[in-house]
C-alpha cells in the first residue's frame, strides 16, 4: 500500500487496516518492521528514526512500551523499562561520553543522578613535589546522598604553583624557582595565578653534590622568591 502523504506499507492488513505482520516506511523515511495491531505498530518490532537511532523491543499502540534497546546514533546506548515513549522503570544507561547509569529511571530520566563531584577530605592537602597522594572523591545527589547507580565519569585534575612573595628573611620554603625556567601565569577559575606544577625537578635546579658554587646560587633564588603549591 502506497499512501498518498507519502509512505509505503508492505504486509498483512485486515478491513484495510495494517494487522499483524508487516514493513512500514513513513514520509519522513523511518522504517518500522514488526507487529502491527488496529494500523498501529503495536507488539514486537525494530525502528530506524529519521536521526539515525534504532530500537528494537515492545510497541504498544504506536509508543515504545514494556522493554526495549535504543541505540543512538551518537554511540549512547539504553537497555530496560519503557512507557509512553520514553525510558521508565529499570534500566541501563551508557552514555557516548563513558559515563553509565544502571538504576531506575523517571519520564525519561534517572532518579538518582549524580549532580556533583565531592572531594573528601581536608580543604588543604599539603603535598610533596615528586610523591604520590591520594584523593578520595565521591560522585552525589543534590541531597548529598552517594549516587551509587552512576559511574563512569573521568575527573581531571590541574597543578600548579601560586605566585608567594615572601620576606627575604623568611624562614618558610614552600617551593625553590629558578628564574631561568619561569613560565607564563596560568589564570585559573579560582583566580590563582598558577604555572605548571613540575612533576619533577630538573638536575640543573638544585645543587650539585660538592659544589658551593651552586649551593650558594640556590639559597640566594629562594631568599628572592619562593612559591606555594595550590592544587586548582
């Protein structure tokens, strides 16, 4: 059957109604192939929309009902529940980006989602230039509950060194700079000038075992500038 709006349905039909088994492609140019009841798409079959997505599962009079698979085409995937069209009930998310959501979802989305990234912890987290620390972040929900049903996410973390103008009788050493490696100031979102924090320290920077030369050269660069580590 051709439709005049433009269309084409290739299968079984009862009184000139699409029944049972059959191909339907519409005038946008989605194609349907599964079960039909009443001239609906109605039952189990698989559709490929116009955006490239495709879904295969239960139909109940012309809406994704019961279980299906959608694959977008952005490369996210959705496996579980379905009501009146959109994701309900259990389910599992993995989105394009990595991120997986596995739990129960609402009018189409979850309802336990991670809404913040929370850094446990001490505000400061003092840290020694070449050695390992550790952090300890857990993923939230608004009301601060852990979002347990939610992982996948990536957490990018920057160093840096913050400019200190120290007295040059200071007795505090945060960090020895050698003017000769001085980088542009880094503006970062919490307005800290930073550079980049080093993860190691070149030989030329420090001292030389033997050497009173070198030795007197690096106490008198600290005495002129020393610098704080700030993790941004």
């Amino acid at each position: 059957m051709k439709y005049k709006a433009g269309g084409r349905y290739e299968g079984e039909l009862s009184q000139g109604l699409r029944e049972g088994q059959g191909f339907l492609e519409d005038q946008d140019g989605q194609v349907y192939q599964g079960s039909f009841h009443d001239n609906k798409r109605h039952g189990r079959g698989q559709m490929i929309f116009k955006n490239g997505d495709k879904y295969e599962g239960d139909w109940v009079r012309d809406q994704r009902q019961g279980h299906g698979v959608l694959c977008c085409a952005d490369g996210s995937t959705y496996k579980g529940q379905w009501h009146s069209d959109v994701f309900s009930g259990l389910g599992s998310l993995v989105h394009c980006s990595g991120v997986t959501y596995c739990g129960t979802f609402i009018n189409g989305h979850p309802a336990e989602q991670a809404k913040k990234i929370v850094i446990l912890g001490p505000e400061v987290l003092e840290v020694v230039q070449g050695s390992p620390f550790t952090l300890s972040v857990q993923l939230q929900q608004d009301d601060g509950e852990v979002a347990k049903s939610e992982s996948g996410r990536v957490l990018k973390i920057s160093a840096g060194v913050r400019y200190v103008q120290l007295p040059e009788y200071s007795e505090v050493s945060f960090f020895k700079m050698d003017e000769d490696y001085m980088e542009t100031p880094i503006q970062t979102p919490f307005g800290f000038q930073c550079i980049s924090y080093p993860l190691s320290v070149p030989m030329s920077w420090g001292p030389e075992p033997g050497s009173t030369v070198e030795s007197a050269r690096a106490d008198l660069l600290l005495s002129k500038r020393d610098s704080e580590p700030v993790l941004d």
